[in-house]
C-alpha cells in the first residue's frame, strides 16, 4: 500500500447486549484526515510568514536561543532598500511579488543549514551556524549583490531593490 491509501480514523467501539443473551459489537471509523491536515496548516501558520513561507521572527528567536552561547554562530539583520517607496509607487501586490522573489534569491544563497526569517515587513534575519566571522562577512556580501543584482518585472516596470545589512 501506498502512504496516499492510509486514512487517519478514530474508532469508537460499543458492546450490544441483548436480555436474550446475544451479544453484538459496533465499529464505527470517523475519517479524520481532514481535521489533521487542517491542525498541521494552523501549527505551520503560526510558525511561518505566510507571503513567503519563512520562518516568522517567534520561530527564528526559538533558534537564536537554542544557538546563543552553544556554537560559533554570525547574525545577519537585512533590510530592502526603498521598499517603502515600491510600495507606494507600485502597489502592495508589486512588494508582495518583491518580498517572494527576493525570499528566493536569498535561500539560493544560504547553506541549507542557515535559517532564513521575515522578522518584520522588509526586514529578514539569517542564523549563521558554525560560520566564523570572516566566512559571515562573505556570506552578507553575497546576499547583499544577490539582492542588489535582482530585478523584479512587475507589469511593465523593472523593480530593483538593494539591502541594507548588519552583521553580528
């Protein structure tokens, strides 16, 4: 059997017992399925950016604090460049289509290791695992002319962001 064949149920048993001395059980399956998959979505929900399927800032500070004082680690706090203004130019819908797209451009960048957050509107946060500072000097680097190379066709416009970064 395959795993898309197995269904989640709940089973509720019940024992008949007539005064004649028969005797009857019943089965009865509640699929359940449905209910989970709806549970699974609120608990990633609640741990995730819903524009960008990151992580959100109370998940990315449970990491910080499983890392702090644990292994060499490096932070980097990124901030988009004039997305205030793409914002208002352009419409929500254009910086929606700027945070997905620039999201990727980043993890494309990162160790699969690394841990990648919007921690706020424009604003992302990156968990550098066992990263000494000269290698995290790289990486921001790279981030910063990844974001800095990037355009985003928006209609008929070219959108460019850049980052601002900070590095700890």
């Amino acid at each position: 059997r395959s795993e898309q064949d197995n269904v989640a149920v709940r089973v509720s048993i019940t024992t008949l017992k007539q005064e004649n001395g028969h005797a009857g059980t019943v089965l009865v399956l509640h699929d359940v399925s449905q209910e989970q998959n709806y549970m699974r979505m609120l608990v990633w929900q609640q741990s995730h950016d819903l524009l960008t399927g990151l992580d959100n800032r109370s998940t990315f500070e449970k990491y910080l604090q499983q890392t702090l004082g644990k292994q060499q680690a490096s932070l980097l706090h990124l901030n988009l460049d004039h997305f205030k203004m793409i914002n208002a130019s352009y419409g929500h819908a254009a910086g929606d289509e700027i945070l997905r797209q620039v999201c990727q451009q980043l993890r494309l960048a990162l160790r699969e290791s690394d841990v990648l957050a919007r921690i706020g509107g424009d604003e992302f946060a990156v968990l550098l695992s066992h990263c000494q500072p000269h290698a995290a000097m790289q990486t921001a680097e790279r981030l910063r002319k990844s974001v800095h190379d990037f355009n985003v066709q928006w209609r008929q416009h070219n959108l460019h962001t850049g980052a601002s970064m900070v590095v700890v």
